[in-house]
RNA sequence: GCCCCGUUAGUCUAGCGGUCAGGACACGGCCCUCUCAAGGCUGGGACAGGAGUUCAAUUCUCCUACGGGGCACCA
C-alpha cells in the first residue's frame, strides 16, 4: 500500500500538550512527521495543545522546543517560530473553535448538553451495572432549538456535544492498515467544547489541521478508535479529511505502552545521560522502520538526510516496538566509535559544558577534593543517567543500615511507598528549585515515619549511588528532574521486587567474594615462598 | 464488558506464494590482546495454534489464542 500524496503541498504536524517531561513518544513521531514533510518538500508544523488548562505549563512548554531541538528536529512553523497560520498554540485560538462550533450547532450537528458531571456520573455507573457500554445517554441530544438558546443565553453551563449518527457504519481509511470500520453505535456524543469554553482535543485537532491545511495526520495509533469522530467532524463542516497514518506505540518491556514507570521517557534524561541527538534520533528511527545496505542486509546506522531520502511510510511494520535501551546504548557507542578521534573529546567536553550544572556542582565537590583528579569521583553521579547500585542497593531500604537503637526499619514496601510518594511530589512540581526540592524529600522523609536521616539515606543512596555524598538537596538540584526522577523509579522498583533487590545485592557479594578469595590465595602464595628456616608469620 | 489494531528468536527487524527464513542488539564460544573495550570468526535461538485457498504457504482468507490500544468536560 502506498501512501496517498495529494496535488496541494504536503503539511504535516505534531501537536504535543505541554503537561510534563518532553517525550520520547513526541520525538518519535515528530521524527516520520519531519523526515514525511522533507521527503515531499513540505512543511512540518508544530502546533501545542494547551487546553487542558489544568495541566498545561509554559516551563514543559519551552522544554519540548528544547529537547525536540535537541535531538535535531526543525519545523516550519509554530508558537515559537511564528507562520502563516497562527497563532499555534491552541488556547491563543478559543475564539476560532467556539465560532466554529457555532456553526455546527447551527446546521444541526451538534448540540448544547446540560447534564451535570454527577449526572453524568451515575448514568456510568447505571451503565456499568447494567453491563452495557458507558456513554453518554443523548439526554440533551434532542432539546428543542429554541430552548436550548435560551438556557444558553441565560447563562446555564453547558458543553456542546457531536451528534453522531445512531447506526450504520464509519470507516477510517487507515494509510497502513487500509479500510478499518467502527460501528456508529459504538460511538459517543463526543464533547467538543468543554463548559470552560476551551474545545477538546477532537474538536481543536480538527479545526486547526483545516485551517492550517494539514494533508497528513500522521500520528499515534492511540488515536484510531477516535477517528470516525474526526471524520464526522469534517463532513459536518463539509470539510474534506486529511490522510490519516497511525503509527505503531513504542511499548516497554512487557509490550505495554511505553511509560515513565517503566521506561526513562523523558528526552532530557537522554541528553543528561550523554546519548547522542543523533543517536537516539537513528534508534528511534529504527522503531517499526527499517533501510537496507548494498548486500541487503538491515542497514543500523543511518542519518535523517538518509531516512528522508528513501523515506516510504507504508513499510513502517505495525507490531509495537519495544524500547530497548541496550540497543540505544550500542548505537550511541558505534556514533561514537565512528568520530574521528579528537571530535568524541570534543563533543564529550562540549556536552559537559552545555550543562547547566556546573556552577552548583563545583560548589559542591569543592569541599571534598584534594587534587583537579578527584573531582572525576565526587562529581560522577551528576553526570550519568542511571546507577549501578551494587551493594549499595542494601540502603534503599529506609533505616535497614541505621545504627541508631531508636531507628525505625521500613519494609520494602514501605520503603518504595516512600520513594513513590517523593516521587509522586516531585512530579507536582512545577519548577525545579532546590527550596522546593528539599521541602519535597522532607515531606516524604516525615510521612513515611522512620528517622529523618536514616529516609535520607535511602534517597541519597537512590540519587547519588552511593552513602557518602554531598548534601542531598543540591545534590538533587544539580543532578536535575529527569534523572533524579528516573532514578528515584529505579530505586522504588527495587525496592518493591526482593528478588530485584537480592539479585542487586547478591551480585556485588559476589564480586567481593571473588576479590577477597583472591587475596587469601596471594597471600598463601606469599607464604609458600617464605624459604625455609626463616620465622613463620605470626598466626 | 464492548470495539479496534497487532502477532517472524528475549529484543529491533528483512521477507511481500517456491528462501538453507537474512541482518542487528543481547547471550555463549574462539581469535586478537598487558587489562577492559572495540574488532573478527562462530554457536544456540523465530514464522502463536488450527482450518481453508493453492501444485506449493511465514507470505492470501477465516477461526482461536495471546499481546496491545480505545471506550473522559486528558490529550
């Protein structure tokens, strides 16, 4: 199946909403939406969707920009870097979505719903006991034209909701998977305005990818099951539907679809860990799409220019693909293996420049190094992504080591409860400021009941690697966000799994064992050749 | 529960009716080597199961199983 290009010029865009860490999930198909927009000479746009209000920040805003350019993608045109068809953040638009839907409540396509959200809440409920499929039950679908205006003029909160056709069926023409049909019946009175007077993602996707003529959609496969609504939405606007493309979810180890809690999803953890853009652009890249070399064999290394040149998105292969940081890692390595030599010290040094830690990690090693060499030591947790806890992983239990006799011993769960509270507030952050750091690991530190230093220990432990190491908060601070967040589910984890943990553990034992049977042997061999008549050592 | 998508080794993939089912990561062995990497060689390991179509199915169709996704005033 080839994809269909139509005779206009081929626009293509990412929408992420700005409500956390800036993610691989982002890059990926911000990566086949770019290198689709190179291959046709067209135009790649990025476009936020900011309205969830409730969770949409300025600062995740402006770290996607980062991390998208990070990793080397560019677009034509968005908040950011202006264009023809702005304004591109979705909650400068609301006057454009409410007059469009507007119009659809003026030809009949959709209408003003009254219920409330406990109404709507025990209809689910009714619907759940009764087995039958949740949805809205079309108790405002038929108000009369005349009252609906009038509850809505005086005032009453109200969202406006898609009539969607009773029967019958709707069908998706998927650019991968060909002709994939839904059973109108299955499908809900979408909301499209929501009572804040800011649309949903179906309604503002819609509206902005016309008006900005988007020609592909190309986008994750999550979406599928909501396009019929989408493609309602067109037709009641008589508008004509753009090439959808749904892409296949990058998933975690278990298949399930990648996640924070099981995977480092967020591009700054890469970036901090010292993987290339590059790198991390090619392994992406490799995720469900694949080139060949002249014996035709898979092709592993390639570039962005080279993907966009032989670029066929009907070759992407649809099963899921896992997120195998292994392979990342070899890749990052055959980047660097390939460099001229000089350039990998460059870019090393580089890399360690650009980070925004330097000051504060300076600051804190200070204190701890007697020669320019120790630094390397002290500083080296700040410049990693994940730890290898080894013996040390005995300390994530809180209070486990502690010497006092009044210490309070938390149990694994416990312990991991711990981490994920921190974790948990933590990611209620909306700035990473060391007052707000401290005041989180302090509340987490008390809530969880044991000894304020002994729960310390265990963060630091889970932070820094290690039981000794410059005070916690800065170190956190410097360490920043997204590795210390990474490392904090690492440590939970752990925590949470004895045979993690022992394995952890048991595999350091094991090391030091090996060392010190090997010293006993060297000093038996030292003993052995003692000539004769001199003194044995004393037992 | 209902709907949709998917299924080649632990993982990423090639394959598009006839192949010794190819490559890569990971894993094991050997070589190289002062160590560790890297590199070279090499080994084990896959078409989820069952029907059908066909002279011939990994490849086409259907069923089953398994995996995933969706069913919000989140995207």
């Amino acid at each position: 199946m080839t994809i269909p290009v139509p005779q206009r010029p081929v626009r293509v865009r990412i929408a992420p909403s700005p409500t956390g860490d800036p993610h691989v999930g982002t890059a990926y198909i911000g990566l086949f939406n770019a290198a689709f927009a190179r291959h046709h000479g067209g135009q790649f746009v990025l476009r936020i969707e900011d309205t969830d209000q409730k969770r949409s920040t300025r600062q995740s805003e402006e770290a996607i920009y980062k991390s998208l350019r990070w990793i080397g993608l560019n677009w034509d045109e968005g908040p950011d870097v202006g264009g023809p068809f702005g304004p591109y953040r979705q909650s400068e638009r609301s006057a454009i979505y409410q007059a469009h839907t507007r119009t659809l409540i003026d030809n009949g396509s959709a209408y003003r719903c009254f219920c409330t959200a406990e109404r709507l809440e025990k209809v689910r409920l009714l619907q759940r006991a009764r087995k039958e499929n949740p949805g809205y039950d079309g108790h405002c679908r038929e108000l009369p034209h005349s009252e609906s205006e009038a509850r809505a003029a005086a005032g009453e909160v109200h969202v406006v909701r898609l009539k969607m056709p009773k029967d019958g069926e709707t069908v998706v023409p998927d650019a991968l998977r060909g002709a994939v049909a839904f059973d109108n019946s299955q499908i809900d009175d979408q909301v499209l305005l929501k009572s804040d007077g800011l649309p949903t993602y179906h309604m503002a996707n819609v509206v902005d990818d016309h008006l900005m003529q988007i020609t592909h959609v190309i986008r994750a496969e999550e979406w599928i099951n909501s396009t019929p609504k989408h493609l309602h939405l067109y037709e009641a606007f008589g508008w004509q539907p753009p090439v959808f493309v749904h892409m296949p979810l990058l998933r975690n180890a278990d298949k399930s679809k990648i996640s924070k809690r099981k995977n480092p999803t967020s591009l700054e953890f890469y970036q901090r860990s010292g993987i290339l853009p590059e790198a991390m652009l090619n392994f992406l890249a490799l995720m469900g799409y694949s080139r060949k070399d002249d014996q035709g064999h898979d092709l592993e290394q390639f570039d962005f220019e080279a993907l966009v040149s032989d670029l066929d998105l009907s070759r992407i292969s649809l099963g899921g693909p896992v997120f195998d940081l292994d392979k990342l890692r070899w890749i990052n390595g055959m980047y660097l293996r390939a460099m001229p030599a000089a350039q990998v010290a460059e870019r090393t040094f580089a890399w360690y420049r650009e980070e925004d830690r330097h000051a504060v990690v300076g600051q804190l090693v200070q204190e701890r190094v007697a020669d320019l060499g120790d630094f390397a030591h002290h500083a080296g947790p700040f410049y990693a992504g994940t730890l290898d806890y080894g013996l040390n992983a005995r300390y994530l239990l809180v209070g486990a080591t502690s010497k006092k006799k009044t210490a309070v011993r938390l149990s694994r769960r416990a312990s991991a409860a711990m981490f994920e509270d921190l974790i948990a507030r933590l990611e209620a952050l909306t700035a990473w400021q060391l007052a707000d750091v401290e005041a989180c690991v302090r509340a987490a530190a008390e809530a969880s009941g044991a000894a304020l230093g002994d729960a310390l220990m265990a963060v630091r432990v889970a932070v820094c690697g290690r039981p000794a190491s410059p005070p916690l908060f800065e170190s956190m601070f410097a360490i920043g966000r997204a590795v210390a967040l990474v490392r904090l589910r690492q440590a939970a984890s752990l925590a949470s799994d004895p045979r993690l943990l022992q394995d952890a553990i048991a595999h350091a034992q094991a090391d030091l064992d090996a060392t010190r049977r090997a010293l006993e042997a060297a000093d038996l061999a030292v003993q052995a050749q003692v000539p004769a008549g001199a003194p044995s050592p004393a037992p």
